[in-house]
C-alpha cells in the first residue's frame, strides 16, 4: 500500500519527470525575460515569450495539452488561424505616420533595398539544407518584422514557428547593436557627415489617399499580401482620416496590447524542449544574424548607389533603417548621426524607409505565398 501512495506521488510531482532539455529551456525562457526586464529588448514580447516558455517547460502542465489546455487554444485559435498576426498589423497601421515616405517616395526604393537581407538568408539556408517553403520562412526574419515572419511561417514552414518568431524578436531588440557596426563598415565619416534637406510637409488629403492607394496597388499586384497590406492600411486610415479617433485609439492601444499578449502566450508556448532543441534551431538563429547584417547592408549600399547618380546627395544611413524595426532603426540612424554632428536631423527621412520596410516585407511575404502556396 505504501508502495502504491509513493508510486503515485511520483508520478503526480513534476520534479521526477525534468528532463535536461526542460532545464535548457527554462533557462532560455529566463534569458528572455531578463533581457526584456533588465536590458528593456522588446520588453513587450519578449517577456510574455520568455516566461511562457518557462511554463510549458514545467513538467506535467497542461496548458499546451490538447483540446482544452489554454495555451493549445491559444495558439491553433489565434497563432495558427494568423488571427493575431493580422490584428497587429491593423495595429501597427494605426500607430504608424506615412508622412516621411509619402514626402520622399525614393524611401520606398530604399525599403525595397533592404530586402536583400531576405534572399540572402534565403538562398543561404538553402544551402544548408532546409527545403524551399523552410528557407523562406527563415529568409523573412531578414525584414526585422516578426508579425509578418510568424503569418508567413504559419503558412509556409509552422514547425519553425518558435525558432523564427524567438529569432525574429530577438534580434529587432538587438538592432542598436547589430546596425551600427554595419553602418560604419560601409559609410565613410563624410558620408555619415550628409545633411539633408527638411521633408515638405505632407497634406491631410494625401495622408488619407495614401492607405487606399496603396492597398489597391498592391492587391491587384500581389493578390496573396492583401490580407497583411489590408490591415496595415485599414489601421492607417483609421489614424489618418480623423473621424473615427476611438476605433483608431481601440486599434493602437487596447486591441494592440491584447493581441500582443496573445501573441507572446502563442509563440513561447512552442517554446517545449521536444520541439525547440534542434540543430535546425541553432542554424535559424544563425542564419537571423546573417539576415539582419546583410539587410542593413543592402539598404545603405544602395543609399550610396543613389548618391552616384543624384546631385542632390543623401545621408547613406538612412539606407539601414529600410529594415522594418519601426521606429527602432530610424532612431538608430540619428544616433549615429548626432554623433558625428550634434546638429544633423535626419531621423524623420530615416523613418521613409523605416517605414518603407513594413510595406516591402510585406509585399515579399506575398510574393513568397504566391510562389510557394500556403498551408
């Protein structure tokens, strides 16, 4: 009898059944949320993420347990369906100014630039082995937009889920260090020196016509990036129209705070040992630095293309914030701007590309889909 009592003591206390890899992963999950408390990385998901992860590696929960485990709803209801996903993109499109890019179209050229970072990873985890549908999934982490990296991962490649979404935060809060040695391998002290002219000022009208426009543009151009495009340009409208300022507060404010709680519930519920210690795993957080450098790269270099062919010469900086880490890689630019020159403003034509960027990851996720299919 006594045996019995013990038995099942050992079977019910969770302590018995650790494994090495919980332990990994608890100790991952607490990274995240030191990084997130202590450093402020991307405070607002990478903390969820990081201590979901701490829980669904406590043995014998059943939250994750299907059907009726609140995280495994969570995540077939409002990860997979890409409900979240969509929602912070009507989000984003609420908080966002177009201003800058509308004021200088070029900066649309410059968020395009900055896909590079896309097709290099791409075509490196190709070579690495991950299949096509696997290595666009991977490549997307490269537009530094971790909503449209986890819609295109749900379509293309959801066992990477947790990988790409952990590799995609991880490294939009790293980006005061990832871009500045970039920028500064590639731009000389002169170049970092550029002024440029104050961005004309952008009428309300052209404000309101610039989501619409732009949506039915790129519908009937790349028909699969609607429902991302869509949402942003809904939001935008929100914002930008003036006559319906409680659903573009709801939108940016209280929608966006609970889907971003969903969202960080989501992805670190992936986070278990069985399904996130892979060797694949390693090689994606690999291959997200590779995406990140080379991004950055892309957009300056072509920065400084530009300026071969334009009298009227640009800072090759704001190239680098043609990654979509909005407003985080503009504010990166003026940084090293105001170091060189304490009085050089560039962030607002920083924020053209910044900007720039969402559209262009967007437009490639797109792409992807209607290459590859989803599903």
């Amino acid at each position: 009898m006594e045996l019995d009592i013990l038995g099942l003591l050992s079977e019910s206390i969770g302590l018995f059944h650790i494994t090495v890899g919980n332990i990994v992963m608890i100790a991952v999950g607490l990274l995240l949320v030191y990084l997130a408390v202590k450093k402020e990385y991307e405070p607002l998901i990478l903390l969820p993420i990081g201590i979901t992860a701490v829980l669904v590696n406590l043995p014998l929960q059943t939250l994750t347990e299907p059907p009726y485990g609140l995280l495994f709803l969570v995540k077939k209801y409002l990860i997979d369906t890409e409900i979240v996903p969509l929602l912070i993109f009507l989000g984003l499109g609420a908080m966002t100014d177009f201003g800058p890019l509308i004021a200088n179209p070029k900066s649309l050229i410059l968020g395009a630039a900055a896909q590079l970072g896309v097709f290099i990873a791409l075509m490196t985890a190709l070579l690495l082995g991950f299949s096509v549908k696997e290595a666009a999934a991977i490549g997307i982490i490269g537009g530094a937009d971790g909503p449209t990296t986890i819609y295109l991962t749900v379509k293309l490649a959801p066992h990477l889920l947790a990988a790409n979404a952990v590799a995609a935060y991880s490294y939009m809060s790293l980006v005061p260090l990832i871009q500045p040695p970039v920028i500064k391998a590639l731009t000389t002290r002169e170049e970092r020196l550029i002024r440029m002219k104050q961005l004309r000022p952008v009428s309300k009208t052209e404000k309101i016509l610039f989501p619409i426009v732009t949506m039915i543009v790129v519908g009937l151009l790349v028909p699969s990036a609607i429902p991302l495009i869509g949402m942003i340009m809904i939001g935008n409208l929100f914002r930008e129209s003036g006559v319906v300022e409680r659903l573009s507060k709801a939108a940016s404010e209280e929608l966006m705070n609970i889907v971003t709680i969903f969202l960080g519930l989501g992805i670190g519920s992936t986070m278990r040992a069985d399904l996130f210690l892979r060797p694949q795993t390693l090689m994606i957080i690999g291959l997200g630095a590779v995406a990140f450098a080379t991004a950055t790269a892309g957009g300056v270099l072509f920065a400084k293309l530009i300026n071969l062919f334009s009298k009227e010469k640009i800072n090759p900086m704001i190239g680098a914030a043609g990654v979509s880490a909005v407003p985080m890689s503009a504010r990166v630019v003026q940084s090293l701007a105001s170091k060189e020159d304490s009085n050089n403003y560039i962030l607002m034509h920083a924020m053209g590309p910044n900007v720039a960027g969402v559209i262009g990851t967007a437009v490639v996720a797109g792409v992807f889909l209607s290459l590859l299919g989803g599903g």
